[in-house]
C-alpha cells in the first residue's frame, strides 16, 4: 500500500492547536493505516490505497479540517521523494556562510517559473531561497525573528499554500520513513 509523508500547515500555533494524537486516532479512524507522527508540529505518516497525491492532500486535509474545527492545508510526498530531497539539497553548496539555518518549505503545487524566479530573486542581507519543484529551499544566517522572508510572503509569492520545516527535521523523516 503506497505511503505518504503529510505535513500540516499551522497547527500547533496559537489556538490552531491539533494533538498529533489526536490526528493519528482521526487519521486511523478514516481509513489510512500505519499512521505515525514525528514531533508536535504536523508531520506524520500514513500508509492508503489511495494513489493520487492530490487525493490523498484532500482526504487528510478534509478530515483534520472537520476535526479541529479549522482548515488544515496538508502537502504529501512519498518517502522517496523527501529523501531524494534531502540529498538534492545537500548537494547544492551554501549560498550563504557557514552559521546560516536551511529550512525546506513544502509548497501544495508548483509554483510558476515566473513566481519561483520572483521568490530566488529575493534580496534582504542573510536570507536566500531556491525553488527546487513543489519545494523551497530557504538559507537565513539573521536571527529568526527578524527574518523578512517569512512563510506568508513566500505564499504571497509563488501564489500556492506551504509550510516550512527545519532542515534537521526534514533530514529526520527522511532517515526514520524514506527506507521502509
């Protein structure tokens, strides 16, 4: 039965608060198997007769949306594709210093060539981004908080739904799920 990694948009942030628990009893209920999760901020994995990335999308996002009582955007990959990722990005050298943070941003559909031109041409000192398909590769070497290439501009931008993860965490699912 094919799988797919899941990662929820926004939940666990303020009042959009989804127990990873609670999404894999929801999840299991609906008809997907082997549902895990990793971490509180929306990852998980789950196993479906399903086929279609698209469906699958829909079927989770439906589900959790009705649940927690707020929509919940969720992009899926297999888990060859996260650790196909994982190498490609580590493949590609820094483009900025050393002490610079790499975050990937799952998008929900490719972004146009010319929003993902617009998105690599960004320029504020510390922050770069690199589209690479359905996904962002972001570099930050400022502080966080005062990052100005933020998950709402970068939606603003390539005009498509997304969320962002740690590298490390990217790099975790993709050691823990991508050799199953």
């Amino acid at each position: 039965m094919p799988r797919y990694v899941a990662f929820l948009r926004a939940v666990n942030v303020g009042k959009r608060q989804l127990s990873m628990a609670q999404a894999r009893e929801v999840l299991e209920s609906d008809g997907f198997d082997g549902v895990e999760s990793h971490i509180q901020s929306g990852n998980l994995l789950v196993s479906t007769p399903l086929r279609s990335h698209t469906k699958v999308e829909a079927a989770i996002s439906g589900r959790l949306s009705d649940h927690a009582g707020f929509e919940i955007v969720t992009m899926v990959r297999t888990p060859r594709q996260l650790a196909r990722l994982v190498e490609e990005v580590d493949g590609i050298p820094p483009a900025l210093p050393d002490e610079a943070s790499r975050y990937v941003s799952f998008c929900l559909t490719e972004p146009t060539g010319e929003r993902a031109a617009a998105l690599e041409a960004w320029e504020a000192p510390g922050e770069r981004a690199k589209v690479m398909g359905h996904d962002v590769l972001m570099e930050l070497s400022v502080p966080f908080h005062k990052v100005t290439l933020t998950g709402v501009r970068i939606e603003r931008i390539l005009g498509v739904p997304g969320t962002a993860r740690n590298l490390t965490v990217v790099r975790a699912l993709a050691q823990k799920w991508g050799d199953r």
